[in-house]
C-alpha cells in the first residue's frame, strides 16, 4: 500500500511538472516558428497573419506581398516628399540669394542707384540663366542624395547585401567613366563656369577661331553662340580654353578716327570730342554711355594722315552700337567742319619702252 502511494505521488509530481514546463516549451515552439516564417525582425504583417492562422506560409506571404511593399512605398513616398522640400528649399534661397529681395540694404541701395547704373534687361536675362542653371545644378545633387539613401533602405528592407552590389557598380562605373569622361569634363566645366560667372545669356564672346557672337544658352554640357551671321556654334564647355567677355559689367567703345595728314590735331579733336560729348547728353544714349567721352590723342601715323584714338565708356554689348553712331555723325560734322580724311594718293606709272634711259636724260 505504501509503495502505491508513493508511486501515485511521483506521477502525480511528475505531470505537475510536465504542465508547468508544457508552456514556456511552447513558447519557444511558437517563437521560432514565427522567426522562421518572419524573419529575425518580424513585420506587423506577418505577426498579425501568423497570431490568427498559425500558419507560417501564410505569414510569410503578408511579409514578402504586403508588409515589404508596402514599407518600400512609404520609402517611395517620404523621398518624394523630402526632394520636393528640398527643391523648393534650394529655389527659393537661391531666388533670395541672387535678387537680394531678403536685404533692406541692398533694396534701399537699388533704389537710391541712377538708372544708369542699374542692370540691364540683357544683364537681368543673364543672371536669371545663370541662377535657373545653378539650381537645376544643386537640385540634382540633393535628388541623387535623397534617391541614394532611399534606394540603400529598400535594399536593407529586402534583406540583399550592398556591399557586392557597390563593387559590381565600381566595375561598371570606371568602365563607363573611360567612354564618358569627355561628357564628365564637360559638366564640370561648365559647372565651373556658371559659378563662376564667366559668361551668361546675351554677353558678346569670343571661344575660339570661329565662335565669337552672342551667347543665347548655357547649360553644363555646352554653350550656344550665335555669330553675326547668325551661325549658330555649339561649343562643349570642356573644349573651351579661354573665354573672351566683351560684355561683363561695361564694355567700351573705341574709335580710331584716321585723318588727313594736313589737318591740324586740335580742329580734329574738338570736333570729335564735342560730338561725342553731344550724343552722351541726349536722352535716348545717356543711358547706355556710363562716362564722359574722352580723346587719348594720336595713336598712330599712316601714310595717308594720323589715327586719333576717341573712348566712351558703354553699358555692356552696348558699345557697337554707339560706335556705329558715333561714325556715322562723326563724318557729317568732318564735312561741315572741313575736316578732311585721308584720300587715297595718286600714283604714276610710267612704261618704258626697251631701250629707254629710265632717268629721262
């Protein structure tokens, strides 16, 4: 009887101990069946699938077919939106940057300018290229940024290493960079020009032999000039040596006046500098000649006569015209004046027969 009851007892310890033990095994059960179906780091998704069938297909497929897209379009989204930030950020700083509309000074400044000094319609045209091209510039690199953190999340949400993937990417990279480094100097040239300010829309430039007119586009990858006439040459930015601006800031209008060699220098020079002097004073050309016209003196001896050298101080590409101008009422007043320009000198030839003494003895 005695050792009945100790064997109930035993058993009866023994299944008290199974119980107690039943739960936290099966915990660890259900935990590893969910690491498995889920992953280390379990999605709601899956979780959720897996707490109400207990099924670890089921639950795998609300991680991979519902939980990770839907993450990876939350990603799509939030870089969305950040770039959109951001562009909208970079425009407006560079608008305030370039237009000054953010200081009182420089407004109070601007107002108290003469007109002749403010910027002209071809000068605002340039520096409106110019900020519009530097944004596009900035607003480029925060999109790579922004799209290259969203594109390293995915991955990572995808569980796919990046480390072979940035090796294969350098392959390709140098790969590509050999065939494209022209496309590459190109963009940084032109980078460096915009920044720079070496030229913009409407400025009177010479690149080159051939390419010298009127700049109509800059971007990075090349420029666009049209000559006088009205050839249009597409320069890449990375073949530019030197750039020759005949239009930044002011420009200057120089006129060599070639007269007769019997003309006096003070009658020649009062004539053109009080027409010169006239035409700064009229309204219609006060604005573009920024300074007072001014004679350097003889500049140079010809065989006809002498080159009396006139310069006026322009606005910038301003100065053909006003040269053109000047010419043309320079020669009225030299006929009223008397003023005479060098004529071209008779020259005698004369034939001689064979047999002639040519000393005319």
């Amino acid at each position: 009887m005695t050792v009945l009851l100790a064997l109930g007892g035993a058993l009866a310890q023994a299944k008290t101990t199974t119980t107690v033990a039943n739960p936290a095994a099966g915990l660890v059960e259900g935990i590893s069946n969910l690491d498995h179906a889920c992953g280390a780091n379990p999605t709601w998704a899956c979780r959720t699938v897996y707490d109400w069938t207990g099924n670890q297909t089921l639950a795998g497929f609300a991680e991979w077919f519902v939980a990770k897209p839907l993450t990876i379009l939350a990603i799509i989204l939030i870089a969305l939106l950040v770039s959109r930030i951001l562009h909208w950020l970079i425009k407006r700083s560079m608008m305030r940057a370039f237009s000054g509309s953010g200081s009182n000074r420089l407004a109070r400044l601007r107002e108290h300018t003469p007109n002749v000094l403010l910027r002209s319609q071809e000068w605002d045209l340039r520096s409106e290229a110019r900020v519009h091209t530097l944004i596009a510039v900035f607003r480029s690199v925060a999109s790579i940024i922004v799209w290259f953190v969203a594109v390293v999340w995915i991955l990572g949400i995808l569980h796919i290493d990046f480390g072979p993937l940035v090796a294969g990417a350098g392959i390709i990279g140098v790969a590509l960079g050999f065939g494209a480094q022209n496309v590459v100097r190109d963009t940084l040239a032109g980078y460096f020009i915009v920044v720079e300010d070496q030229m913009g829309v409407g400025d009177v430039v010479d690149l080159g032999p051939d390419a010298k007119g009127t700049v109509e586009k800059v971007t990075l990858r090349s420029t666009r000039v049209r000559d006088v006439q009205g050839t249009v040459w597409h320069v890449p930015n990375g073949q530019i040596l030197r750039v020759g601006n005949k239009s930044q800031e002011w420009a200057q209008a120089l006129i060599d006046v070639e007269v007769d060699v019997d003309t006096e220098y003070e009658a020649a020079s009062d004539v053109i500098l009080r027409v010169a002097e006239a035409m700064s004073a009229e309204p219609d050309w006060s604005t573009e000649i920024l300074a007072s016209p001014e004679v350097w003196g003889i500049e140079n001896f010809t065989a006809e006569g002498y080159v009396i050298r006139l310069v006026v101080k322009t606005r910038p590409a301003s100065q053909f015209g006003v040269m053109r101008e000047l010419r043309r009422r320079l020669k009225a007043a030299f006929d009223e004046a008397g003023v005479r320009l060098p004529a071209a000198r008779p020259e005698l030839w004369v034939h001689l027969e064979p047999g002639d003494d040519p000393t005319g003895v």
